[in-house]
C-alpha cells in the first residue's frame, strides 16, 4: 500500500470519527471557551489575553470576544495590573474553576471509552505512535 493511499484511506477515517456527534461538538466547544478556561486554569494566577490568544494561535480580538463570553457567564474576571496599567490580568472564578473540572472529568471519561474501544494493547500503541508525532518537528512534515 502506498504513503498516498493510506492518506487518503486516514483522511475518511477522520471525517467518520469526527462527524460523530458534530452538533454536540459544536455547542460544547463553545467557540474556544473551554480552551481559554483550561489555560488559565494550568497557569495558575494571573494571565494576559495576549498569552491565551499566542497559545490558541488566534487573534487578540478574538480571545476579547470569549473573555467577554466568559465574564458575561461568572466563569472569568479581569482586571487592570496595578504595577504595569496598560496590562490586563484574567482570573477564575470559583464558577469557572468548576466548569475547567467538570470538561476535564468530560474528557478524561471520553478518551478511557475510546481506550476501552481499542483494548489495552492498541490503546498502548495509539498513545506511543501519537507520542512519536508529537515529538517529531513540524518540518518532517513538510
């Protein structure tokens, strides 16, 4: 079997796993929220929108929009730094902390069902094969 092939026999692999549930995927991502809760919530403390939006790999503008969704909701609160003015620093509330743990459990129960699906060898070889990706360079990609 060719590289190619099996390219395009993992490209329709993909769409068949990540068109399960769509609608519910849509809606629970929230546009982002969940990423930006669960970056403020690794990085204990204070965190400036400008860090969430070069982790996310988005705009400034953007992480604005879900920091604004996010205060509207209780789950953030943002404030101006004292010692440098010009600096805003975002925080979690007890509510969002809250949300941050309840996605965490979400997905934790999500990947040991797909575990469960692949069974204890396959499940092994999945996390080192994704293992190997993770720690290869962009550019052997490329």
């Amino acid at each position: 079997m060719s590289y190619e092939s099996l390219a395009h026999e993992f490209f329709q692999v993909m769409q068949q796993v990540h068109g399960r549930n769509t609608q519910k995927r849509v809606s629970d991502s929230m546009n982002g929220e969940n990423f930006v809760l669960s970056y403020i919530s690794q990085h204990e403390g204070d965190v400036i929108p400008s860090d969430i939006a070069n982790a996310m790999g988005t705009t400034s503008a953007r992480i604005a929009a879900v920091l604004n969704s996010l205060e509207k909701k209780g789950m953030v609160t943002r404030r101006i730094d004292e010692i440098d003015r010009r600096r805003i620093l975002v925080n979690l509330t007890d509510l969002g902390t809250e949300e941050v743990r309840i996605q965490d459990e979400l997905r934790l129960s999500y990947v040991i069902n797909m575990f469960k699906v692949l069974g204890e060898d396959d499940a092994k070889e999945y996390v080192r094969l994704t293992k190997k990706l993770a720690d290869s360079s962009l550019e052997d990609f490329m």
